[in-house]
C-alpha cells in the first residue's frame, strides 16, 4: 500500500510542471463587447448595409420622370428633278414629352419605397444572424476555457498519481505494472491537454473573426454558467416569436410584391406622347408651326406575362410566411425541451449526486489516511468526482446553448443569455 506521506511530498512539485498554456490573457472579454464588435465591424453585415444605400438610390431613380426628347427632321432633299440638291429641304424641330398615364410614376416611387424597407428588414434579418453565430461562438469559447481547467486540473492529477506510483515502485511498495499503466494514463491526459488548448484558441479565433479579426484575441471571454435554480417563462419568451426579424423581413417583401403588382397593372395602361415645333421650308423661306399626339393601341395582352409573373410571386410570398411562423415555432419548442431537460439534469447532479460523491471521497481519504484502504481507491474516488463535475458541466453548457437559441428566437439583446453569464 502506498502512503500518505508518498501522497504528499509529491504535490507541491507538480504544481510547477502543470501546462503553462492554462494562462490568461491580459484583458478580459464580455458578451456585451463581443456583441457590439460584431455588429460595428462585421464584414458581412457591412456588405448588406450597402444594400440599402443601393435601394436608396433606386427611390432616387424612380421618382424621375421621363425626359424631354428634341428632333431634328430634313426632308425633301438630295432628290431627283426638282428635288435635286437641297432646294426643297424643309427641315422640322420638335420637342416630344412622353406623359406617363395610370398613376404610373405614384406606383413606381411605392415599389422603390417597398424595396427600401426590404433592403433595411434584410439587414436586420442578417444583423441577428450574426449576434446569434457572436453569442454562440462566445459560449463555445467560454466552454473551451472550463473544459481547459478540467483537463488540466486531469492532466495535473495524473502526473501527482505517475509520480507516486514511480516512488512507491522504487520503494518496492506497488508492481511495475502500475507505474505503466499510471504512465499512459498521463499520455492520454496529455493528449486530451493538448486538444482542449487547440479548440480553445480555435474557439477565440472564430469569434474574432466575426468582427474582421484574422488573428486570436488577447482577450479571454468571461462568465459563469452556474444554471439557475429556476426556468424562464415559456409563454411570455414564446409570445415574443412574432417579434422575429424574419415575419418583418416578409411582411415588407409581401408589401413590395403587391406594390409591383400594382405597377405591373399600371403598364397596361398606354403612356401618351406629345409633340411641338417648327417646320422651315426652303422654297421661299417660310415656317410653320407643327404638332402632334401619339397613343399606341390598346391591348388586353400588354404586360400579361409580367402580371402573372408578379402575381405568383406574391402568392409564394404570403405562402412562405405560415412556413416560417412553423418553422420559429419548431425551433423554439425544440430548443425549448433542451433547456428543461438540461437543467433538470444538471440541478439533480449537482444537488443530489455532487454531494454524495464528494462525502465517499472524504470517507475513503479518511480510510487511506488510516492505512485501511489502498491508494487505488483515493484515485478512483478522486476520478468519480471529476467525471461527474464534467458532466454536470457538459449539462450547464448545453442549458446555456439552448438559451442562447431561446434568446436569438426572441430577443436579440440576449436578455436570458446574459443574465445566465453574469450571475453572482
């Protein structure tokens, strides 16, 4: 059996050799800032905000009207007889305007006014996307770092174990066998070390990249995942789906289709074109005042591809609102029983299991302090204790995922999330 004291001497020791890469940063990281980063300097979210500037512009255009046209005619000239050369030019000036009929100019300035609020429900749609991948990217970054602290805190554990088993088989106290197997353990606590540093730095590289950042932070994120003792309200969180900026997005792209419907239908009605001048007359020298109207036939089949065309797409458009009601629906439910599950999970562990494990880790310390039990049986209990605060830790990380979903579904300030975070 080994001793106490072979226990003990080691441990001061390993705290030296323990991985230096478990070293924080020199500042630290909020969601808040994270989230004001992104929405300031994400790439995408710049790109989408000249959208609107472009739908800016085609209100511009479309408030213009059509522009004044002047002609120039020569006839009778360069001909035969009489006409030869240019003795019977006569020459016409004209200015046409083409008068727009059907409210048509009305109706064009709507549309662009349409594709206006479009542009700006677009961005916020793609604004939420990106706070949403922010939050979510913070949280697994923040993940990372707990799972860095269970490795290493795993990895500093087996080293104090390797070193114990090795005096012990000096001291011809344990087999050999023990130091071999002692020693792949600590391979493998090593490896999973190694891993955890790697997703973290991984981790803080993506969210970085969200605000333009191609390189790691020096921040650390920071927050607590401690879950509370009691759930959100699920009607009132439920209530707010119809808040999504997805049904806005929608509700402006059913308004503008109907707005190019009307349009669509104002383009069967014939635009009128009139015009004025003067008309000079070689013979003689004498002008005269011209004018005139012009009016294209009416038809019933002007612009009916382009009617049916818009008509349909508005139709799709109203379809495909019930289809994204269903789907937020479904996202919030799923996310929803997640949250319960995870937490009812989580509360039972900690309170009830955590507990218990931790009181036969200090009975069976106290027996091997006695002499009355093996050393074995100290890891063993030892290890039971760090598997359970890892799982309970892996429940926690999941109820804070599904808040984040929650809270992307119906509140982009991430009221929930936040809260959850910094929770005393």
């Amino acid at each position: 059996m080994i001793s106490a004291h072979y226990f003990r001497i080691i441990s001061l020791p390993v705290l030296v050799v323990v991985s230096a890469s478990f070293l924080w940063a020199d500042s630290e990281l909020t969601l808040v800032t994270a989230l004001q980063r992104a929405t300031a300097q994400n790439p995408n979210l710049a790109a989408q905000r000249l959208d609107s500037e472009a739908a800016a512009g085609q209100m511009d255009q479309a408030q213009l009207r059509p522009v004044p046209t002047l002609a120039f005619e020569m006839e009778n000239f360069v001909g035969t007889d009489t006409r030869r050369g240019f003795n019977s030019l006569e020459a016409t000036v004209q200015a046409r305007q083409q008068i727009e009929r059907g409210d048509k100019l009305a109706k064009r300035v709507a549309l662009a006014e349409h594709e206006q609020f479009v542009a700006i429900d677009q961005l916020s749609v793609r604004r939420a996307q990106v706070l949403a991948q922010t939050t979510t990217l913070f949280l697994a970054a923040l993940t990372a770092e707990r799972h860095l602290q269970f490795t290493t805190e795993a990895l500093r554990q087996r080293q104090e174990t390797a070193a114990a088993i090795d005096l012990a088989v000096r001291s011809g106290v344990t087999s050999p066998a023990e130091s071999a197997r002692s020693r792949a353990a600590l391979a493998i606590a090593s490896v999973k070390q190694s891993q955890s540093a790697a997703k973290l730095h991984a981790a803080r590289t993506q969210l970085a990249s969200l605000w333009g950042q191609s390189t790691v932070p020096s921040e650390f994120p920071v927050g607590t995942l401690t879950i509370p003792s009691e759930l959100p309200d699920r009607d009132a969180l439920r209530a707010r789906l119809n808040r999504h900026p997805r049904l806005a997005l929608q509700s402006s792209l059913i308004a503008g289709q109907r707005a190019n419907l009307d349009l669509q239908h104002a383009q069967t009605t014939s635009d009128l074109t009139v015009s004025g001048g003067i008309k000079f007359f070689r013979e003689g020298s004498d002008a005269a005042f011209v004018a005139g109207v012009s009016l294209p036939f009416p038809s019933r089949q002007t612009n009916r591809g382009n009617i049916r065309t818009a008509r349909a797409t508005l139709t799709r458009a109203e379809v495909t609102t019930r289809s994204i009601e269903v789907e937020l629906t479904l996202a919030f439910d799923s996310a929803w029983q997640e949250l319960a599950a995870t937490h009812a999970a989580a509360l039972a562990l900690r309170t009830d299991a955590l507990p218990a494990l931790r009181e036969a880790q200090a009975i069976i310390q106290s027996a091997y302090d006695q002499g009355q039990l093996p050393f074995t049986d100290v890891l063993e209990a030892q290890h039971a204790v760090a598997t359970l605060a890892h799982e309970i830790f892996e429940y926690e990380a999941t109820f804070a995922s599904a808040l984040v979903q929650l809270d992307a579904l119906t509140d982009l300030s991430f009221p929930l999330t936040q809260a959850l975070l910094y929770s005393p």
